[in-house]
C-alpha cells in the first residue's frame, strides 16, 4: 500500500501489487518525483491520446464515404475487365 497526498490535505490510500509500484519506480524522471505526479502525467497523457484518438476516428468516419465514392465507381470497374 502506499498513500496519495493532495494539496488540500486530503489523504486516501489504495493498494496496488508490488508489481505496479515497481513500474512506477521506473517512470520516475527524478529521485524525488512522488507517485501522485506520475499518476497526474498518466492521467493527462491517457486524456490526450484519449481525445486524439476521438479525433482520428472523427476523420476516419468522414473519410469512408469519399473513399468509397473513388474507390466505388464504374470507370475503375471498366478498366479492370479490360
């Protein structure tokens, strides 16, 4: 177990396998960097890939009916059979 402190004093611990507090060692990009800023890095970089990804499928949606137009057509249909 270990405990996660924020500025306002609140504290509250959650328990997590030696395994994950391992991990978290490793990222640390300082000795004295705390688990609780990790956790916010983690949590920022989750939400921006999160909403990139939202983003990329967004495209992907729009992009299917023009590609479907280019790649779906009877000129394309005529020079393959040639």
């Amino acid at each position: 177990m270990y405990t996660i402190v924020n500025y306002m004093s609140d504290v509250t611990t959650i328990q997590v396998n030696k395994k994950l507090v391992k991990s978290l060692k490793d990222l640390k990009e300082y000795p004295r960097e705390t688990y609780e800023e990790i956790l916010e890095k983690m949590i920022k970089t989750y939400k921006r890939v999160k909403q990139r990804n939202q983003y990329d499928k967004f495209l992907h949606k729009i992009q299917q009916a023009k590609m479907k137009e280019l790649w779906e057509n009877k000129e394309d249909d005529v020079w393959e059979n040639v």
